[in-house]
C-alpha cells in the first residue's frame, strides 16, 4: 500500500493520483492492482466531493469505479474484484488507461499556464523593485498542523484561501503597506492542501521583515481557527536569511533598487514561487477557487527610474531559495 495518510481528503486524492501514475507508466502487478483499487476505493467514498472540478488522473480512477459499480449488482466492491478473472482485470486496467492521453494534455495545459504565471509574476516583480528605491519582501508558507488535516476537505481551504485574498485586497493589518503579492496554491503529498505566499511591502513605511513573516503566519493561524477550528502553521522564510545570505542567494527581507545581486536574487524567489515543472504538486481538486496562483497589481508611480546596472544581465533561471514543499 502506498505510504500516504488515508485519514484525510487531501491524503487520500494524493493516493489515487499516485496509484495512477503508477499503473499508467511502470508495472504494477495485478494483486497490487486489485489491493490498491479497493482499499483507495472505499477511502474515496468517505471524502468524495460531488461537484469538485478533479484532475484528470482522479477522473481516470472515477472511471474504473463507477464500472465496477455498474457491474457488481449485490456484491460488494470487494467481492465483486476478487470474482474476476484475468481478462477481466485486463479490461479494467485498460479503462485506466483509455485516460492517458487526458492525463498527459493536462499536464501539457499545466506547464503552459504556469509557464505564462511566472512570466507575468516575474514582470511584477520587476516593475515594483525598479519603480522603488527599495522594497521589503517577505515569503511565507502556509499550512495545516498534522492533527488538523482530517479536518481539511477541499471545502474548508478554499474557505480559507478566499478569507486570505479578501484580507490582501483590503490590506489591512500585517498587510497594511503591502505593494503587491503571489499567492500559489499546491497539493503536497505530505502537507496536503498549502499555499506559498510572498509579499511586496513599502520599505519606507515598515522595515521589520521577520516580524511581518510571523505576523502574517498569525493571521493564517487566526482564519484557519476561525473557519473550520483547524490548527494553521507557517514557515517564515525570512528568519532563515542568514542562510543565504552565506550563500549569496538572498533574495528576501530589503531589496534596493541598485543591487544588481538582490535584484536577481529577488526575481529567482518569484521565480521558485511559480514553477511548470512541479506538476507533482499541484491541485488535484478544486472548487470555487479556481486560479491556483493569484497576484497583486502594482501601479508604478510613472517616473523611469535608473539601476546602476544592466537589467538585462539579471538571470532568470529557477533556484530553490524558499523552503521545499
């Protein structure tokens, strides 16, 4: 059996789409086949939600189920498995992969738009730091407490992610000063439902960047408790600097205009928030949110600004300076 945690919605959804992948590219023997339908069957049922928009490898699951279902008449799900024969397993296997070409589309679809996020969350960023002589960038990642996850179906998230972006636009609180922001969202296998979250803040109104970190992570805590009673946690990725400050890749807490290095730097912490190739993470159900990245809209002030440097010697090229999933 796979080794995800069964006991919540998001654990479970991980499960299928990794029983899928597995049967749609490696060898799985036909008991393991079995085993793992019925067992991710039954957890299914538990938390399946009617009316979710599910990826295409969760679709593929659905498929090979609701024929079971349509066949077994008064057998269980188990029983009805454990009765056939090994053509008639090959053509539920075959069900399973009649759905490929989806599953390889949408993973197609997937690069390309996140693809087009980063460009234009990377041109956002850009504008916001040549337009300013400096700003504070803060990162934060946003998730639930172990004990909570039984408690977060897809349901509760999208509360809470639609609670966080009501309280970005309004920019009050920790996100009074805030210049413009990313939000994207990912389905860990681990973490389960979470987002990765950073924020552009006037430098010249707030200077305490790790303070902020904390505080926004309060914030989450306060509406994950407040919609659901689940237990929000963070990670602030400006109390580690000093890490990368060592490694010269610090691209978060005062970014100057005329630092070629943290100007890069920045730029390749936008860049890490919103990668194509990371299709392992993303949302495997969604509801009323549907957009996995948002992003805030700066308004230059309309002056054309000189760097002490050439923009176009800043590198693009994607680099793990935040946390992993």
């Amino acid at each position: 059996m796979f080794p995800f945690n069964l006991d919540h919605q998001a654990g479970v959804i991980y499960a299928i789409h990794t029983f899928v992948d597995i049967c749609l590219n490696f060898d799985m023997p036909n008991e393991d086949f079995m085993f793992n339908l019925e067992r991710l069957w039954y957890v299914f049922e538990k938390f399946k939600r009617e009316g979710g928009e599910y990826a295409a490898s969760i679709r593929a699951f659905i498929a090979v189920t609701e024929y079971v279902n349509s066949q077994r008449g008064m057998l269980s799900f188990g029983e009805y498995l454990s009765g056939l024969s090994m053509g008639e397993i090959k053509n539920l296997r075959q069900i399973l992969h009649a759905h490929r070409g989806f599953v390889l589309e949408e993973i197609e679809k997937y690069r390309n738009q996140e693809e087009d996020n980063q460009k234009s969350f990377l041109a956002e960023m850009n504008n916001v730091i040549v337009d300013r002589s400096s700003v504070l960038i803060v990162r934060v990642d946003l998730s639930y407490a172990v004990e909570s996850l039984s408690a977060v179906t897809i349901d509760v998230f999208d509360l809470h992610i639609q609670s966080l972006r009501r309280a970005l636009k309004d920019k009050n609180g920790c996100f009074k000063h805030l210049l413009t922001f990313g939000l994207a969202l990912e389905h860990g296998a681990t973490k389960g439902f979470h987002a990765h979250l950073m924020l552009v803040y006037n430098s010249s109104k707030i200077q305490k960047d790790v303070y902020y970190g904390f505080e926004i992570i309060n914030k989450w805590r306060e509406i994950a408790m407040t919609n659901g009673g689940c237990t929000g946690i963070g990670f602030n990725v400006n109390w580690d600097k000093k890490k990368y400050q060592k490694k010269g890749t610090l691209g978060v807490g005062e970014i100057s205009r005329d630092s070629a290095v943290q100007h890069a730097n920045a730029l390749r912490v936008a860049e890490y928030l919103v990668r194509p190739e990371k299709y392992n993470q993303m949302m495997l159900i969604k509801l009323g949110v549907k957009n996995t990245f948002t992003k805030g809209k700066y308004k230059p002030h309309g002056r054309m600004y000189q760097t002490h440097y050439k923009q176009k010697q800043l590198g693009c090229s994607a680099i793990n300076l935040a946390a992993e999933d």
